[in-house]
C-alpha cells in the first residue's frame, strides 16, 4: 500500500482526496535494491512507477553502446508511456 510521505511528495498536493484513496487502493510499493533492473528494454508494461527517494537511471542499450536518457530523482514517475500506449517498453530503469 502507498504511504504518502509527510509532508506529500510534491506532485500529489494537487490532487483531489478521492485521486488519492483510489490511488492507494492501486498502489504497491516496492523497495528496489541499488542497481536493480525494474524491467528491461522491449518488457510489455505492467506498472507506473514513482520514485519516492534516491535516483533512477532510464538507458537503451544498443550493439555499439548503452545511452543514458535520463536520470530521475524524488516525486518523479517513469513507466507510464509503455503502460498508456500497451506497447513494450523503450527503455531499461536501473
């Protein structure tokens, strides 16, 4: 179940009280160790993912090398285009 922080992550001050219940009805939380892969590359979605605290790193990794496309920090959410459009994955968060 989601434990909102105190005081919320900024991001959820906006929204509505019932947004909130129905979204810690949905929501499980999960403790990713350092340099844990949460799904790979070409993976069909199966969550949104919202960093609580420390950093995610997105790449794609291609033959000649592994591209680094953004590093996400607290408050911040990655995962949802793949989920939205129910199409695999395009980049691997570790």
């Amino acid at each position: 179940m989601l434990e909102l922080a105190d005081p919320p992550i900024n991001s959820w001050l906006d929204l509505p009280p019932y947004l909130l219940q129905d979204l810690q009805r949905h929501t499980t939380v999960v403790a990713a160790p350092v340099q844990a892969r949460i799904y790979s590359e070409g993976d069909l979605a199966g969550a949104v993912y919202l960093v609580e605290r420390g950093e995610i790193r997105l790449h794609r990794h291609r033959p000649e090398r592994e591209y680094t496309l953004a590093h996400l920090g607290a408050g911040e959410i990655f995962g949802e285009m793949a989920l939205l459009e129910e199409a695999p994955a395009t980049t691997t968060p570790r």
